[in-house]
C-alpha cells in the first residue's frame, strides 16, 4: 500500500472543503478518488474522507449558524437515524471487499449526478 502524499492530502481537502461548504456535501465523492490515487488502499481513503469531512462539516455548521442557515430542529430529528446508519455502515466496511466498495460507491456517484441533473 502506498502512503498518501502531501500535495494528495493537500487537493483531498481543499476540494472536500470546497464542496462540503458549498453545497452541504460531496466532499468525500472529490476526496476519495484523489486518496485513491497511486494505488492507495480503497477503505483507508474512504476512512481518511469520513475523517476529514467530520472536521471539515464542524467548519460548514458553524458559516451556517452565522448565515442563518440552520435548522435545528430538522438536524435533532435526523441526527439519531444518521448515528445508527453511520454505524453500521463504519462496521459494513470491513466485510466489503474493496473493487466491490468502489463499485458501490461509483453507482452512488452516478445516481446522485443523475438525480441532481434531472430535478
């Protein structure tokens, strides 16, 4: 496995942090194929992306507080069912294989894509 280069860590976080903050999310969908790059191993760059995207979303809440963005009580009602899902998706990693994790997460992409062009 090849480690994670600094100018790789450097374009994965900015351009996380450019999309998380603009549109809510999408950072991990530019951060995990740039980790992946050079051959790094597919569910330490999807880990290092949760990672980063939890630090960089701390960031995103506070701007949306101050602009008058956040809807509080929309956040307690889906934070509980957002744990749970978090969970077993964190514990469902280490069963998926990693091609098929890539596979999973490209039709994710291109179904997201596809939604948001057609609405």
């Amino acid at each position: 496995m090849n480690e994670i280069s600094k100018p790789q860590a450097a374009a994965a976080g900015l351009a996380g942090g450019l999309l998380n903050g603009a549109f809510g999310s999408g950072g991990g969908s530019a951060a995990v194929p740039i980790l992946e790059w050079g051959g790094n191993d597919a569910k330490k760059c999807h880990a290092m992306s949760v990672a980063i995207m939890f630090f960089l979303s701390i960031v995103s809440t506070v701007g949306n507080i101050f602009l008058g963005y956040f809807p509080l009580d929309t956040v307690k009602e889906l934070l509980p069912a957002g744990i749970l899902g978090a969970s077993v998706g964190a514990a469902a990693l280490k069963k998926v294989d990693n091609d098929l994790l890539r596979r999973i997460f490209g039709v994710f992409l291109i179904w997201s894509g596809g939604r948001i062009l057609t609405q």
